[in-house]
C-alpha cells in the first residue's frame, strides 16, 4: 500500500499517517520530521533547511525530493509507505511520480484531509496550549506568525496538487474537520473501497 496524506498545516496528517503506518505495518514517511532529524544532527541538508522552516516557508525541491528517494529505498519502506507532508508543490509530485516510475512502484491513492482553513489558526492556538501544559516544547515553526506562511505556502503551491491527483483518478476526499476517530473512520471506508475495487482486500 502506498499512499499520500494531503492538507493543510494543522489538519492531522501526522497523527492519520502514523495510525496508517501502523495498522497497514508501512513506513510513516514525514519530510518535516526527516528534515527536523537532519537539523538535530547538524547535517548540511539540516543547515540549509533550518532557517526556512522556522520561517515556515518551503525547502527547495531538490533537497526534498532527494531525501524521500534515498528513504523509499530503506527496508522498512518496501512493504509500502504513506507520505506526509510530500509532495507539496507540483515540482515535488512530478519528480514523485518519476521516482515511482524508476522504482517501479505504483501509487495506490491520495487521501486530502478537507478542513476549513480559517479554523485552523485555532487549531495551532490549541495545539500549542496543551503541549505547553504537558510542558513539551513546541516546534520552532508552531508559532502564528510561522503558521500563517506555512498556510499562505500550502495555499499557494500545495493546494494545486489537489487538480492534479484528482485528474489523474487518485484523490479521495475526507471530512478533517471531525474527531480524530471520525476521520480515521471515514479514511478506513475510503481505503477499504479502493482494497475490494482493486481486488486485494484480504477479508
Ligand atoms: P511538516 O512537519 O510537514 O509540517 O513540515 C515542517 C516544515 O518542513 C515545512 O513548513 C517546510 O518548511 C518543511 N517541509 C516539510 N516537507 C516539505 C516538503 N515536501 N517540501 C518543502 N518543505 C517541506
């Protein structure tokens, strides 16, 4: 099973993607977090990537694409993998689909998360008020002002790859706006639909 998450800053593509990981046993594959790892550990992609994610605007592409590749290709990825946070600009899917391509490998959907975007600013207050009562630290980037550039760079480059997969058969579209089990419901019906319709589902 391969699979893309897709939506805005704040719609719960973290907390699907892994609840996907572990119930399908794919790799969780979050460019965020690879790049985070490779700014903790002071590596030339991590000094290059650091400034412009606390500013909340996009890494090259490049840079990126050439990190998800290198980690398609570890073992824990081969039975499959949901990506989250990738791809985020139209740039970034074409190469994904090159990378596919290469590997031989097919996608099998593109879930987007449908949130209403002006809540989200409320969602990121939130967020950051119960981190900070459970006293955990919170991303350099989880601060309004990084917020509202991460939203204005998902509207502007993200969005359009909504077209995109949906032209091409892929998307499926769920509500994000609901509870999180509600969400995971509603994904689990979609799944399981594309499972029957593609002839794999194993009961
Ligand atoms: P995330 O953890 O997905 O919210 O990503 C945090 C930040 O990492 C983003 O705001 C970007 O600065 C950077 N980032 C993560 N994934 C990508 C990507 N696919 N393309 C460009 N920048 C990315």
């Amino acid at each position: 099973m391969r699979l893309i998450l897709l939506g805005p800053p704040g719609a719960g593509k973290g907390t699907q993607s892994q609840r996907l990981a572990d119930k399908y046993r794919i790799a969780q594959l979050s460019t965020g977090d690879m790049l985070r790892a490779a700014i903790s550990a002071k590596t030339p992609v991590g000094q290059r990537a650091k400034g412009i994610m606390a500013r909340g605007d996009l890494v090259p592409d490049d840079v990126v694409v050439g990190i998800i590749s290198d980690r398609m290709d570890e073992a824990d990825a081969r039975a499959g993998f949901v990506l989250d946070g990738f791809p985020r600009t139209l740039g970034q899917a074409q190469a994904l689909d090159r990378l596919l391509a290469e590997k031989g490998l097919k996608l099998d959907g593109v879930i987007e998360l449908k949130v209403d975007e002006d809540k989200l600013l409320q969602r990121i207050d939130s967020r950051l008020r119960d981190m900070t009562a459970r006293g955990e630290t919170a991303r350099p980037d989880d601060n309004p002002d990084a917020f509202k550039v991460r939203l204005a760079a998902y509207r502007e480059q993200t969005k359009p790859l909504i077209d995109y997969y949906r032209s091409k058969g892929k998307l499926r579209s769920v509500d994000g706006m609901a509870g999180i089990r509600d969400v995971s419901r509603a994904i689990d019906t979609v799944l399981d639909r594309e499972r029957v319709d593609a002839g794999y589902a194993d009961g």
